[in-house]
C-alpha cells in the first residue's frame, strides 16, 4: 500500500483548472517531487496534500486513509504533515533549541530535550542550541527549520523550494545533507521545486508538471533517458530533436548515421509498430555527440559554453540542423571551425514526427533505441 496516494484530484477556481486528473503515489520513507516551471500548479498540489486547498474531485490518501475529497476534508493540523518553506520562517526570539522544539508543547520536558538533542545531532547543529537564528549561516537556519518539521515525527514532509534563497554552491551542498537527513529519520517527503539538479539530488521518484498534470511520474534515470513525451524530453537535460526516418523495424536513420535497435521500433500511443520510411525525432543529448577528429563526419562549431572542465559546443551539421556536444575543455574549438565527430549512443528515444504525412499514424509516441 503507498504511503502517500493522489487519485485523479482537481482543483478549480470557478471555470479555471489549477490541477487538473492529477495522479501519484509515494512509498513508505520514499523521498518524492513534483518539478516543474513557474505557474505549472506543483505548489497547488501541495497545498492540497498539506489542506490548506480543498480539491473540487478525486482523492488524496495518506497511510490508507482519505484526507481530503470532494466530500471529506481533514484540516491540516489533524493531518501530521511537516512543512518546510523557502523563507525557513523560523521564530527570531527562540533559540535553535526552542525552535526544534516548538511543534513539542505537549510532551514533558525531558522527553521534549532529548528529541531536540537528537534533531540537532541529525542535521549537524549539535552545539548550536543556544545560538539565535540571526546568528547562524542560511544553510544552518534551513536545517534548523528541517529540524523543527521532523520533531513531532509527521506521517509525511512537505518542502517548499526550500533552497531558493541560497547561493548556488550551497543549495546543491544542502540537498544532498537534506536528503541524508530525511533518508535517517525514515521519513516519507515530496519536494517541490523549478531545479532539476536539486530534484535529482534530493528525490527517488519525481513528477514533472506542466499546465496542472504531471507528464510522467518516475525515475531521475528514466526521466532523462526515457522521457514519456516532448515535453519531459525538453524540460529535463539538455538535449535537440533530429529528424529520422525508419528503414526498418530496427533500424532509424539520421544525418549523423544509422541507428540499430535492439528491439522493433513502435509507436507507444497505441499504432502498432512504425512502417518503413515512418519519419520520426529522435532525442541526442550532448553526451551522444562525441568529439573525434578522426571522424569523417564534421560540424560546424556555431556557439560554445565555457563549463570548466567541459565546453557545451552547439554544432551545425551540413543540413543546417544543430546539435549539442559535451567535450573535454582542452579541446578549445573556435566560433565557426569544423570538427569532427560521431555518434557514441547508448540508447536514444524516438517521437513521431507530428509534421509528416499521414498524421494519424505519428501521434506522439517514444521507443528506446540503442546504437
């Protein structure tokens, strides 16, 4: 049974659909996240879990039980979830201890000491007990918050971009000391932020939303190897779209060179296997675009990214179609010279080419294809 269960829920403001047939779930102490641009309606949905918003259908269950649905709603303090905010919101007159310990009121003191002591030994802040907010580093104040949402052991955890306000070398710093803690206290918890590098650092399973739905719910792996439409296949990584054209049910062509699959090539929308001569894009990140000046295959360097230990190279093939390639930073390759290079593919995946003929038989669909 998941932990954590959201069946087909929907929130709606008058005639507007925030969340729209939206469905998850989450294991037991399985660390989740909804991900996703600014406006997709992620930080609705948690509003959702917490009850804080009433769904207007479907069912959101947390350890079997119905929590909210059309017609039940179990306010949020009757629900045991912990939250933690982007602006930490902790109290400046408390001490860290006092903050650890505030959602405690009830239990007696010695009982309330010990579980701060052992909150603050979990995120690091063994010795900070006595010192005020003020008085610690963002990333401290952010654990001192996390601290505070673990104490009184929640069914479940809710962070809200927790690591927006920090500078970039701590907020990946941080996510991997979040997930360490969250992982030691057994804690179920769903993430939610715009960052796909925070979200493959913190998360088992993530969930990318996109006008009110989630896309696919999955893997960091699958998300980025197997993604489920364009949309996913877009937003996660970096990564261009190649036209290719079926020769037969295991093989695809491209600009670049012939694909063999391991397995027939389909359309997963449900049209069976794809015909011979079916045009298709196909998915190539930049780490399938080798550097190889031995390669008779050449490209035009058209922009470059300096990454320190890598250059990010868009390259112009012959056709004009623009590739991404990840190489070394030694190999420094001047705006507008030809280099050579070559396919060096593990797996790829493929969509239906929605601009080609007959449209109904290339609805957007995937297949995994290996080099």
């Amino acid at each position: 049974m998941p932990h954590l269960e959201l069946i087909d829920i929907e929130l709606a403001f008058g005639r507007h659909h925030v969340v729209r047939k939206l469905s998850l779930r989450l294991g037991k102490g399985r660390i989740g996240c909804l991900l996703g641009p600014s406006g997709c309606g992620k930080t609705t949905v948690l509003r959702c879990i917490a009850g804080f918003e009433r769904v207007t259908a479907g069912e959101i269950r947390l350890d079997g039980q119905v929590v909210s649905s059309r017609n039940r709603h179990v306010p949020p303090e009757h629900r045991r979830i912990g939250m933690v905010f982007q602006d930490y919101a902790l109290f400046p007159h408390l001490s860290v201890a006092a903050n650890v310990g505030f959602g405690l009121r009830g239990a007696n003191p010695e009982t309330r000491r010990a579980r701060v002591a052992e909150l603050l030994d979990i995120v690091g802040l063994a010795d900070q007990g006595s010192k005020y907010p003020h008085e610690l580093s963002g990333g401290q104040q952010q654990r001192v918050a996390l601290a505070r949402a673990l104490a009184p052991r929640p069914a479940l955890l809710l962070l809200d971009e927790p690591f927006s306000n920090l500078d970039v070398d701590l907020r990946e710093r941080l996510s991997f000391e979040v997930r360490d803690i969250i992982q030691a206290t057994g804690t179920t918890a769903i993430l939610v932020t715009h960052d796909q590098h925070e979200a493959f650092a913190v998360a088992d399973e993530i969930g990318i939303m996109h006008e009110g739905r989630i896309q696919q719910w999955d893997t960091p792996y699958n998300l980025y190897h197997r993604p489920a439409n364009r949309f996913v296949a877009d937003f996660i990584g970096q990564g261009v779209l190649v036209q290719g054209i079926v020769l037969n049910e295991r093989q695809v062509e491209v600009e670049l060179g012939t694909l063999n699959s391991a397995v027939p090539v389909q359309c997963s929308s449900g049209c069976g296997r794809c015909n011979r001569q079916c045009r298709v894009e196909v998915l190539l990140r930049p780490d399938d675009i080798v550097h190889d000046d031995a390669s008779p295959l050449k490209a035009r360097v058209v922009k470059k990214a300096f990454r320190g230990a890598d250059i990010l190279y868009t390259l112009a093939l012959p056709s004009g179609t623009q590739v991404l390639s990840l190489v070394p930073s030694h190999h420094n390759h001047a705006i507008g010279e030809a280099i050579g290079i070559r396919l060096a593919v593990d797996h790829v995946v493929t969509f239906h080419d929605d601009t080609a003929e007959p449209a109904s038989a290339l609805d957007q669909g995937l297949t995994e294809i290996t080099a």
